[in-house]
C-alpha cells in the first residue's frame, strides 16, 4: 500500500490538503479507473501509466550488516497528473517526487527529491525499465527480475544489486486491488522475493549489506474512500520463503478495511478479506509530536501465525514534506522473522 497517496496529492490539492489526506475520496475527475478482469501488458505496464492520476516503484529491503547489526533501505518514485492528458516536453501535467530513506538501529535517515515531467530530470520507462529522479535510480531487466538500485544524500548513500528468486504476485482480484467497502480500488501488483547485497554508507562509514527486498508497484485515480483517514501497512518475509502483505486503512466514520496476500514460495496467492487478519497496537512512540504505534499484536489464524512486532528503530519517521513512519521491523512469537511496516495519517498531538 504504502505512502503513496499521500504523498502524491501534494501535485494534486496543495501540501495543506495533503497532510489531510484530502482529495484522496474525491472522484477522479476524467481520469482512468482500474477495470475489473482487466489483464496486465509486460513490459508496458512496468513503465509509467499518464491516464492514471497517480503511481509508484516503491522498494523496501531489510539487510544485514557485514557487523551482524539490521539496517533498512526505502526507496520511492511517485508520478502524479494535475490533468487527464498525455503531452511531451514542458506542457506535460506529469509531476515526479522521489523518496529515500536508510535506517539502522540508532539512527534514520531521509531524503526528498521533486521534478517536473518535460525536464528530463526524473521519469520511467518500461524497456529497458528504468526509473529515476535525478542521480536516484531502479534500473534493470524488463522483467523486472534483475535490478540495481541508487540513492544518495549528503548524510547516506546506497547501491544495491537485486535477484528475483519467484515470480511477481497479484493483489485482489489478478492485481485489482479494492481499497473500501465502496469498491475505491488500484491496480497493484509486486516483486516480493528478491534476494539483496550491495553497500550503504552512513557518518558512520560504508558497510556490506546482504538481505531480501519487496517491490510494490501501484497505480489509480481514486484510491481511498471518502472517510479513509489513513493506514498501516505490513510486508512480513519469512525464513521459509513464504510471504505476507496485509493492510487496515483506517475510517474515521466505519469499519476500518482491511486487505492483503498470502504467498506460498512457489508464487501461489491467495487474496485476504476483511477478518482475516487482527493488527492490534501493543505500544507507542512519541515521534515527530505524534503518537505511533511502534509494537504490534499480529494474528493470521488461517495460517497458524500469531507475532509480536517490533520497530527495529522506533524513531523511524521520514520528517519530509510529507511526513509518515516508514521502517524495517521483527517479528517473534509463532515465527521468527523480519520484515517492514509503514503508517500513515497519525496526527500531532496538542
């Protein structure tokens, strides 16, 4: 699920609106809407979609020190329309953000990136894919089986090299993914085995990583309902090669809605509903002025899996213009394992 949204409704209604997950329920004014049944194009649908009102390659991976210590890196492209159309050069309505983040134990680091479309400082082509914001790039094969992956800020740097060990997986309906009980829904799909190493660098100097990484791709006009206030969302990469994405997008007048995938290390899915899955806070973290849930109860009884979450670093909050709790996390309890959570929405506290 990710920031996405959020973020991306800074091009659409103003940053003030954005911190308010404004205009994320309003309708989409002309723009396309996922279809139902409707199948996908690769390598087409890698690359950038103009009729949509918004999108993402958002990247998460959780590596391991050459020192034996947990580090997380983010990585995010978002592109967003301010109109309905498709244009070259400087009359595109195309606009680019670029997010980054490096997180250890003891420290989180964040970075921003914006572009206009028609520059040729930030874009996304599907063959040969490559997605970039200035020098940040996700470049690699068509399939997307195969990537390298660049960021660097004044505080932090990485360069990763990533394997894709299964096949991508299809959230929802063959990646029509609803996001309320109205039917508000995108088109998402993901890469979630990859296997990672590379180098990242932090003021404390570089270090070898190796670890997984978990690809999201997302694109939509009208993604959430109209009293959708928020999320949480959990990416859970276990030791046998099953995978778990889950999400409660929370409603401040309803039931909040959940979704999410189960997926065998063979690529088998199996699209989740609401209740089938409980995501209960345990404990929170004063970060940013804000109250986050940084420890969480985690059941799937369908699969016998019943964790407690942990933040690796509970201050992990990307303090951007746009700002959220983004970061790698373990899990103990029925399985032993790691993974990342990300949470929206959660407002200052007076």
């Amino acid at each position: 699920m990710n920031v996405k949204a959020l973020l991306v409704a800074f091009f659409l209604a103003g940053s003030a609106q954005a911190q308010s997950f404004a205009g994320l329920g309003e309708d989409a004014d002309g723009f396309a809407l996922p279809v139902l049944g409707e199948a996908f194009d690769f390598p087409t649908d890698h690359g950038p979609h103009p009729e949509f009102r918004i999108e993402w390659w958002y990247l998460t991976a959780n590596l391991m020190g050459a020192d034996g210590r947990d580090y997380g890196v983010q990585w995010t492209l978002f592109r967003s329309a301010r109109e309905p159309r498709a244009e070259k050069g400087w009359q595109s309505p195309q606009t680019w953000m670029g997010h980054a983040a490096l997180t250890t134990p003891n420290a989180h680091y964040a970075a921003e990136r914006f572009a206009r479309d028609g520059s040729g400082q930030a874009g996304a082509q599907a063959s040969p894919f490559i997605a970039w914001i200035d020098d940040w790039q996700m470049a690699g094969s068509d399939t997307l089986d195969a990537l390298t992956l660049t960021a660097r800020s004044a505080e932090f740097s990485y360069v990763l090299d990533l394997c894709a060990l299964g096949p991508l997986g299809f959230h929802g309906q063959n990646g029509h993914s609803v996001k309320s009980a109205e039917g508000q829904a995108s088109r998402y799909y993901s890469q979630p085995f990859y296997e990672v190493a590379g180098l990242i660098e932090t003021p404390e100097g570089p270090m070898e990583v190796t670890g997984t990484a978990w690809l999201d791709r997302e694109y939509s006009s009208h993604p959430l309902g109209r009293t959708q206030s928020g999320w949480d969302w959990f990416a859970f990469t276990f030791p046998d090669g099953h995978r778990l994405m889950a999400f409660e997008l929370r409603d401040s007048e309803n039931a909040d809605y959940q979704a999410g995938s189960w997926i065998t290390p063979d690529g088998t899915l199996t699209a989740l509903g609401p209740g089938s899955f409980d995501a209960v806070p345990l404990a929170t973290t004063r970060v940013a002025g804000r109250d986050v849930p940084t420890s969480w109860a985690f059941t799937f009884p369908a699969e016998g899996i019943d964790l407690t979450v942990e933040a690796i670093n509970p201050m992990a909050w990307n303090d951007l213009a746009f700002a959220y709790w983004e970061g790698p996390i373990r899990y103990s309890g029925s399985h032993t394992c790691g993974g990342y959570l990300e949470m929206t929405g959660y407002e200052r506290v007076a």
